[in-house]
C-alpha cells in the first residue's frame, strides 16, 4: 500500500470514526419508551441517518429517499431525528457514508418493531440503488 492510499485510509477511518462516535446527539428520544425497538438498533437507526444527511452527493434521490425510510422507521420506534444538512465531501467519501449507513441498518434491523424493519428493508434498498450509481 503506497503512501497515498495508506493517509486514505486512515483519513476515511477517522471520518467513520467520528460519524460514528458524534452522532448520538442528533436523535431526540420521544417517549420514555420507545415502542419495543432496543436502545442498540435506535443509535444505529439515528448513525446512520446522520450518516446519510451529511453525504454530499444526491444519487439520483436514492439517498433522500432512503432517509425519508429511516425517517419512517424512526417515527414508528418512537424517536425523531434531525437533518445535520449536507457536507462537501469527494463521492469516495460520499460512498463510504452510505456504506456506513448500509451497515449500521443492517445491524439495526433486528431490534426494531416489525413495522420499523419493513421501511428498513425499503432504505436498505435505496442506498444498494445509490450506491450502483456511478
């Protein structure tokens, strides 16, 4: 690995890394309760909706309807997010955010209502779209 792609790598690695560590704070918990979503999958959920709102690139709308799924999916286990708006990455970094996204809502996935999942499913099929896109 040349030098060049070694300070990517590292580069991208710090940028999860702080998306990852740095966005819990987008998500305001609305009931006491969430209803029968696990606190784990709801900071995947908010992660990888913060994730997406700062991607620059559009991807034909694949992107934005994506977070209008997980905007959907937040709304049934009971917590709001916020849109952080867009950064002004390269797409290589654009690709990796969705990617991100793309994991933590799979991850997510599992400990949501069943409702909830079924507009994950729909999302994660947005950013499979987006990211085909080149």
């Amino acid at each position: 690995m040349n030098a060049k792609s070694l300070r990517f790598s590292i580069y991208t690695s710090v940028v999860a890394l702080c998306l990852i560590s740095g966005l819990n704070s987008r998500a305001q918990s609305a009931p006491a309760t969430p209803s029968a979503a696990s606190a784990t999958s709801i900071n995947q959920l908010t992660q990888a909706y913060a994730a997406l709102s700062v991607a620059d690139h559009d991807y034909q709308g694949h992107r934005v309807r994506a977070m209008k799924q997980i905007e959907a999916a937040a709304k049934v286990a009971g917590i709001t997010l916020t849109d952080n708006g867009k950064g002004h990455e390269q797409q290589v970094t654009s690709d990796q955010q969705l990617q991100t996204a793309t994991s933590l809502l799979q991850q997510a996935r599992a400990g949501l209502p069943t409702k909830a999942q079924k507009h994950v499913d729909k999302a994660l099929e947005q950013l499979a779209a987006a990211l085909s896109i080149k």
